[in-house]
C-alpha cells in the first residue's frame, strides 16, 4: 500500500492589507472562517496528518486548525522557511507531503488529488500546481522541458523568453517525504529580501538528479486573499459553486445570485428557496420546504414540507419538524418546533419547545431573559397561544390548553385549562372627544413652550 | 378575412431533470407558472382555440391550460407524436396551426405573428422559427436554399458543410391547418430512438411540393427550460424585460437587479422602489407611491402618494388606498386601508377594514384567529388605536374612538368612545433592589444546578 | 497667486424623458439630489463661486443650491445661453469658468482640477474635456490639430474624416474668465433649432486667435442621466467606486454588490457589513460594529463594537453608543441608546433616551404619539423593562428600575422601582375543552352562514 500523504497548511502571513484585528485566515468565508475551507478540502484527502504553520501567539488560528498540530514559524523568513517549520511535526511521516496555503481556500481536493497521484507516478522529488494565466505578469513561471519542471523563475527574475512563458506557479507543492528535510535544508536565502523561498526547491532537487513535475489545474482554484477585495472575489467563487450544486441537485432558487449559502448547508430536492435568503453554518432544510423572501437561517433542522418566512430569523440551537409555518417577522433561538406547529407573524420565541401542531399568536413573546439567567417556556401539543401574550419563562403551558389574547403568563397553565392573565374592557361613550381635546392642547403647549 | 390562428402548445414533457414533483410547465416563473407565459402570450394573436398537449395525468397542467383545450399524449413518442394528438381538438380549423412550448416561456408575440404573418404570405405549408447562435453546435440546423427551407437536419445527422450552418431550428412551427393532418401523418419512426420527429415534416412537405420557410428571430426567445440552472436564466431574462419595461415607463428603482417583478406587475410612473422589493402576482400601485427597500408585496391594489416599507409585507386580498403608510415589520392580509391610514410599527393587521385617516399604533395586533375561524376587525374612520392592542375579532371599533394603548378589545368600541382594556400601573418602590437579587440567585442556583 | 476658479452649474434642462414630477437633478443617486454630487465635487476644488443655473419656477432645484446663487434661464435656447445667463452672477471674476452639468453627476475633482490646471499652463481661452469612445456614433468631436483644439463638430455635422475621430466632447468646458463675456456673446442662432450652442465657442475662440485645448478623461464620468436607466447606470457606478473605497480601508462586505451605500457614508476599518444593508445619508460606524445582513439604517451615528441586526431598522436622528446590540425586528427613531444598551427583539423606540446597559425587553414599544403630540421616553441607565411592555410617553424610568413584563407604564417609574401595569393571572382547569367547541361551532356557523 502507498504511504498515506500529510498536509502542510501555511497560514502565518501577516494580511496586514485586510486592515483588520481579525487574523487573515480566520475571516469568513461562506460561513466558514478561510482556513477551515483547506483544511476540510485537505481531509478528504485523509491525510495522515495536518499540520499548520502559524504565527507566534495566534491563539484563535491555532483553534481553528484543533485537533490537528500546529507549528509556530517565529520569523517571518519566507515560504520555505515556513515549511522548514512543520519538519518537526512531520517526522517519521514518509509519504508524500502536499503543501497547501491557508489564505487560498479555493483548492478543490480533486486538484490536491491529481497532484499526488502524478506524483508518485513519475516518483517525482517534488511536484508543483500550475495554472495558465491570461496575465502571467505578477506570478512565477514553471520552467518546464522535456515534460519535467526544471524551475520556478520568481517574475521579477524572468528573462524575455521566460516572460512569454504563460504556465504560472500556484505555490501548492507535494514533496516527497523521504527528501523534503534535506530539499528544505538546502534552501538558501541569499536574495534581496533575505527570505527563504519555497520555489527554490525545485532547482534543488533537479540539481540533486531528482524529478520535478508540474501539473495543471484551474486559475481559479489558486486565487490567494489578500485583501478585502480578494476576499469578496473568493466568496463569488464559493457562493457560485454551491449555488450550482443546489441547482443541480433539485433546489429550487427564485435568484440564486441572492441566496448566499454556507459551506454546509444541506438543502433536499425540491426544497424552493426565495430572493434574499441567508443560510448561516448548521442549515439543513427537508424536502418540499419552502424558505420564502427575506430570511436569515442558522444552525438549525427543518424538516419537510415546513414554510418559513417571508421575513423570518432561526437562530442557533433550533429544530423545526415538519408541516411547521413560521411566518413574517418572527424569531425563533434555541426553539424546538414540533410537527404542524405555527408561529405565523411578529413572535419571538426563545429557549423554548412548542409542541406539535399547537398555534402561537400573533405578537406572542416568550420572555426567557429576566436580566440574569435564560429560562424556558414549554408549550404541549395542541395548545392555543392567543396574540399578544407574553410567556413568562420559566413556565408550561399544558397540552390543548388555550391562553387568551394579550395575556401575561406567569404561572404554568394546566393541560385542557384556558388562561387569562389580562385586565376586562371598560368603555367610555362620547369621551374620546374630551381625551383627544386634552391630547391637542398638550401638544399645542409643548410646541409652543419650544418656540420659547 | 384571413383564417385566425391555432395554437397547439406542447406541454407533456417529463421534465425529469428538474429533480421535483411538480411538473416542469409548473414552475413559477416571474410570479406566473412557466406554462401560463406562452399561454398569454399566445392569447395576444387572438387564436380561435389553444389546444394543450399533456402528459397522462397531469390534472395540474390541464386546470393550468383551462379554459382551453387539453389532449393527452398517451405515450412519449416524440414531438411529431405530440402535435398529432392535438389533431382531434383540432378539428374543423382550417387556418395556421402555430406549434409552441410550454418549456420554451421566452417567446414574444410578435415573434409569433411574424412567423405566421410570413407563412401566410408565401403560402407556405411549414414555417420554422431558427436563430442564429453562436455555438450551434447542440442545435437542429435549417437548410434554406433559394429562399426556401429544405429541411432540418438533427445535430448528430449534420455532415461537414450541414455543421457549419449557424442557423439553428427553435422547434416552433407554422403548419397549414388544411394539410397539418396529411403532413403529421407522413412523420415516420425508423429512428433509433423509435419516436416522431416533428422536425421531419419539412422535408415530408417539400417533397410533396409545398412551400415551406424559415423565419428567423432571437436565439433568447426560444431558449428552453429543462433543469433548474435553465429556469434561472429564464427568469433573469423575464425579469431584465419586465425592469426595463417599468424603468420607461417612469418607474424609479435604485437597484432594478433586485427588485423582483411578476408578469402582471403593474406600477405607474413616479412609483419609488427601493432596493430589494419582491412583488408577487396581482400588484398595482399607483403615481407619486413609494414602496421604501426590503417589501415582499403580493394580490393587493395599492393607490396613489402612499408610502410603503422598509420591511412591510403585504398579502394576497388586501387594498390601500391614497396616502395610506405602512411602516416597517407590518404585515397586512385581506385588508383594507383606507385613504390616509397609518400603520407604521409592528402589528398585524389580517382580514381587517381600516377607516380613512386612522392611526393603528405600533405592536398593534388584528386577532383574526381563535384556532377555528377567522374574523373580521372593522376600524372606523379617524379611530385612534393604541400601540401593543389586541383587536380581538369579530370587533369594531367606532368612527374616531380611541383606544387605548396595551389595550385588550373584545367588545365593540362605539364611535367616539373611549375603551381601557388594560390593567393600571402599580409602582413598588425601592424594590427592584431586592427583586434582582432574587432573580440572580435564582440564575446562579439554575447554573450550579447544570454543572451537577 | 492664481485667480481663483468660478464654477457655473447647468442645471435647467427639461428631464422630460424621466417622466416624473420631481426635477430631473434632484432624483437620488447614492443617497443625495442628483445636483449635490457635483456641487460637492466643485466644492472640493474651493472656487470663488458657484453659480447654478436653473428653469423658471424651479425652487427646490434652488434650494439645493442653497448657498450658492443660481440664475434662472427664461428660456430653453440651448447650452450657449444657459451659460450666458450665468454672466450676470460672475460679474466681476476675473479666473477661470468651468462649466459642468448637474445631471453628469459622475465627474472627479481631480478630472476638474486637471483641466484648470491644463488651461492656466497653456494660457487657453477655452479648454474642453473630452473622451475616447468605442461607440463615439452619438457624441460631438474634438478635432485637435498640432495639440490644440480647433473646433467641436456636432455629430449630425462631421464629414466622413471627422467621424471617424473617436475624441468626443463631454460638454465639461472651462472659459477664461476675462473673456468669457465676449466669447458667449459670439456665439449665433442660425442653426436648425435656433439654438444657441456652447461648443460654438471654441471655433469663435481660436478665430479670434485665442488657444483652445481639449483634455482627456475617462467616459464613465462623463455619462449623463436623461432617463431612468441612466439614472440606474450613473447609481451603479457609484455604488461600485463607494463600495470599492469602504473595501480598501477594511470594511469587510460579505456580498458589496448588495450593500447600498450613501455618498457620506462613513465606516470605520473592521466594520463588518453583511449581505442587504441600505445606507441611507448620514451614517458613520465606529470600528469592529458589525451591521448584519438586512438592515436599513440611516442618519445615525453608530459607535463602537456594536452589533445591529439582522433586520434592523435605523431611522434618521439616532445615536447608538459602542457595544449596543439592536437586533432582529426593532426600530429605532431619533432615539439615543447608551453604552451596552440593548433591544434585541421585535421593539419600536421611537423619541427615546435608553440609558447605559439597559435591556429593553422584546415587543416593547415606546408610545411615542398620542394623535398630536410626540412625546419623549427616557431609561435611565441598568434598567430592565421587561418584554411586551408599553412605554406611553411622555414618561420615565428610572435608574435601575425593572417595568414587568407585559406593563403599560403611564406613570414614572421611580430610580430601583418595580412597576407593574398588568393583570394577575387567572387559570380556569379544564375549560379549553368548552370554549373550543364554542369556537368551533361559531366557525361553523359562519361558514353556513357564508354559503347561503
């Protein structure tokens, strides 16, 4: 059996040019911070270990790569230096060793796949990702002859023949594992900017006598980010290919180019989804569901056949069965909706489990912060939650039990009992013209009190 | 006079490909189902009959066609079976047989009557609607020579010179109505996929010496809907027309690419649309209107100088009438605003009548549901209701009564009247202090009681 | 020291094509009155004066030049009169006269600046702006010969030499202030429309052996706005520069082409801005705010840390300190919120003061209108009003004062009271049953009731 592959992630640049306190590599990306998108690519690989390169203190970087290793790369020396970083995590690892940059996210494990394979077909010392550039101009050219890669000519260094070259360096590399601690070693950094580069290894190891290959991939897969700008571009790339998986798997989109999707989101066949709807992580939505216009939806099970929206926000933490209605401007966090439960208009419901098909009002609110602690409000199957009430968490409105209209519930409601928690009508005949005379002249003595 | 025009509309496909349970010509596109789009297209030539093809039962589609026609293909025999069973709805009409798509919704009704408009005049037995493409390559391809069309020749049937050909068979046919029987008949299946081309009765006619032409028209119109990526790009083209169409039409709109139109939209000139405005089917705002950014607004006439949104929702049943505000996170359904009502805040207002000059204050809720029934709110002209109400319904509340705020109402309010429903303030003081203590105890109690 | 620039403003045209009741120049791009844009990019130049010239009667078109003077043409006699009708207002301006239109809203300073700069070195009497077009068809061309300007040939005018000339004429001119007077007052009639044309004098200039230069600028800001789809164009490319400047100092924008941005709109480095945000006029965001997706904000300053929406709705004349969350649903107007205050829930807070680390809770509404007067609220600061809760202003809660949930508060609340404005609760056991069937049989009487 072929020796399993380990994967170096870069991800100790400095992205100063984000302008930002958050680290380069953990800024979102279709709802997944950069990094977590290679390393998710990488582990389909699976790979016999992942190991990151990070920079000094990056405390949260290091989160995010958990539970793989991290190695903390002290100077920022350069590319190779860098790699040089992770030897000490790799040792006793003889595969292949695929190196992979944290801040371009938009590698696919098909690419990473095509590079090892040619890899050990050609028992190459080192394999390099290229692409073809409309403008090479900015990248390093992969000098290849004779179907072998002798060198990576850093752009500035081009000469005339090499600039007309268009086969431009992706900087992904797969070093073989048995070499890469002496191909590393040989690295110089006698250059303008003393840093240890990468590329270099690839003469190194051609000068030793071994083979270096270059393998073709899709410009777009290697787009680095670097900037906000760059960013955005990357969430174009990500936002286009899930939008098409959607389609192509039976979604149904009003405007696809409006419906922006998490790297995982779940959505069945047949599930339509109208413009403007958000899916932050955690979404999955069943079959024939419906997300109308104007909804933000995270980190929560709809099941099948359940509308939701226009206009509706599911929070973290929720579960939504099937044949459930949530409507127009109501929030539902860390609330469990059981089958054919409705909550159809301006309704937050918090911290709560509202069993199945019980009906909560209109302006319903379920208090579950008192300023202290959360609480929460179970509401059985069949119960009916008048409009305008508010549940005063912690609380339990029984099964099939009704509470009235514009109640404030305080005390849990037995099952089968109607509650009131509100003040009778009274009616005064003929005194509003009194009361809105007394309104108006109020308001004519507080305009002219400010004129004073 | 002219013999009028039949339309045979060919809507029994599989439509497999959309990965759904409802059929393809189902779809909605620009708020109609894609089906309903050749059909009012259609009806603009003011055809004697539509006849629709449709598959084994489809009772959707054929209620979908109603008032017109159906005839069922029993079997999926190919186009040419297709048009032949619409022969027996057929019979007696003597004039041109226009054959057209359900799946194909982008087609013009001027396109159309030049097809049949140039048939007539060369009194030809077939006329064929081609386009040009840039990429013929998956198209049947129209031989014309001398003026006249020789035949279509399938893409995998075209030889050297035939692939070159750019003009390209959109499948939309004229037949004679005095030969279409004579001519479908002639269709024969000595193909490998043993089905009837309809494509191949140009060739039948020329052979039998009639006259048959090629018109040509916009490779956009004739685009066809098979999977969902297909449906959205038919959409995008409807709604770039419909944009354009308002946008000359005196409409303003700050971004039209995200204002979503339906085909029957009708907006005036002067209406003001925000960004991200979703209207539904059956819309009509009048001159000097403003719907304000992030609206989702459907079945509703809308009158003139009102002001609608941000974040208003408006559905089906509804009317408003001049210089009527609905304001943000409101939702009206089957409601009815009259001139100069106000509903700017937060509430519910569903199968409600509003009086003139009203004022629905913020929070209010309109309870038209007890779990059974829906019932009817009844406002009065020039009333006062208080914000965070509960009209309980069936209620009326009378011309210029107040009611005031946090009120629940369940009787009738009188016109002039002034009506309380709501509990008086009783206010403890120095006792927060002690309350808040109470409640962190309680939240600290809950929290040591989790970690157990 | 140079001779300070004056600037004349056109702004007198029809706009007919618009069809709309609003003057053409004061339609919204980016959040101002068409005009504003150029006023504010001539301001930036600090010219002497700035003189408009507008139609009979058109006193909002004045006001937004409030304070600069404007002239008003009697009658539409074309462009060369236009700017003579400015003369009267430039008496005694002896520098340059750059001359701009108000519907062009997309020149530069900097393009501006480039042309007085270029005038005053080559001591020209007239120099025009000008730009190369793929299309030039529709535009007027600069014919240049030996570096100078020699005339401005109408389309409709130019031999088969001149339209091949691809230079066109932006119309954008600047005219030496000394002779100003006497080149506009050189300028004839005798054309088809008796129309007195500007571009006239250039050739008027140089045969009175004046020099005249033309100078290039790109064409995108010199597209002018005579229809809605112009207007649309001209939003669009604002929006892109806005949106491509907030990138570039660090805002981060998950989708920018759904952010909506206002020509002052000012966000902070680390400002995080999701998908479908409107930017009215008048917003700045501290750094490290976050601005969820969905929200319409607009004439507010916004601190520090501070987290808005989703579905957020900001209305003009509010202040919201650093670490503030206002969440899904609320609505605030001219309304202050402290340090740490929150309202996370479906809340209107209108005319209020929330003070520092007060929790409002969800559904509250502050009563801010009573039919006639609007009226303050004021939290003070730690003080917890509970969900639901009306707040009928004027009126006052106290430091550290909790308002129970579901209260309509009429009365001050004391600081560290505890106010209650609601009913006990009641419970009847097994009633649900009773009234149920009450409901039920009511609905199904109705609905007897509706078939007969």
């Amino acid at each position: 059996m072929k020796p399993p592959v380990a994967v170096v992630v870069l991800a100790a640049g400095a992205g100063t040019r984000m302008k930002s306190a958050l680290p380069k590599v953990l800024h979102a990306l279709a709802g997944w911070p950069m990094v977590r998108h290679v390393l998710e690519t990488a582990r389909r690989l699976k790979p016999a270990r992942i190991v990151g390169v990070v920079a000094p203190g990056a405390r949260a970087v290091e989160a995010a790569f958990a539970p793989h290793r991290t190695a903390v790369q002290r100077r920022p020396l350069g590319t190779g230096h860098a790699a040089k970083t992770a030897l000490g995590a790799l040792a006793g690892h003889r595969g292949p060793v695929l190196v992979v940059f944290a801040d371009a996210p938009l590698i696919t494990t098909a690419t990473m796949s095509r590079l090892v394979a040619a890899c050990r077909q050609a028992k190459a010392a080192v394999g390099v990702l290229g692409f073809v550039s409309r403008d090479p101009t900015p990248y390093g050219r992969l000098i290849v002859r004779d179907g072998l890669l002798e060198k990576i000519v850093e752009s500035r260094d081009a000469d005339e023949a090499e600039k007309k070259v268009e086969f431009c360096n992706s900087g992904v590399m797969c070093i073989d594992g048995a070499l890469i601690g002496t191909l590393l070693g040989a690295i110089r950094n006698d250059n303008i900017k003393r840093e240890f580069y990468l590329t270099d290894i690839v003469a190194i190891a051609r000068a030793a006598g071994h083979v270096a290959i270059a393998v073709e991939g899709d410009e777009e897969e290697f787009q680095g980010v670097n900037s906000r700008a760059e960013l955005v571009v990357a969430e174009k790339v990500l936002q286009r290919r899930l939008r098409a998986a959607a389609l192509e798997a039976g979604v149904g989109m009003t405007d696809p180019d409006t419906v922006w999707l998490a790297a995982d989101t779940r959505l069945a066949a047949d599930v339509a989804i109208g413009p403007n709807v958000r899916f932050g992580p955690g979404v999955s939505v069943g079959a024939g569901s419906e997300i109308k216009a104007f909804c933000d939806i995270e980190g929560v099970r709809i099941g099948r056949n359940t509308i939701i929206g226009p206009f509706a926000r599911i929070r973290p933490g929720s579960d939504v069965a099937d044949q459930v209605h949530i409507g127009n401007f109501v929030e539902l966090k860390a609330t469990r909706m059981g089958r054919g439960a409705k909550a159809n208009h301006l309704a937050y419901l918090g911290d709560s489990d509202v069993g199945a098909a019980s009906n909560i009002g209109a302006g319903t609110i379920a208090v579950n912060y008192d300023g202290y602690g959360k609480w929460r409000t179970v509401v059985g199957a069949e119960a009916f939650v008048g409009s305008n009430s508010s549940l005063v968490a912690p609380v339990r409105v029984g099964r099939g039990a009704n509470v009235t209209a514009g109640s404030v519930i305080t005390e849990d409601v037995p099952a089968g009992a109607v509650a009131f928690g509100r003040a009778r009508q009274v009616t005064k005949k003929r005194r509003a013209g009194a009361l809105r005379a007394k309104l108006k002249a109020r308001a004519a003595a507080a305009k002219r009190a400010k004129k004073k």
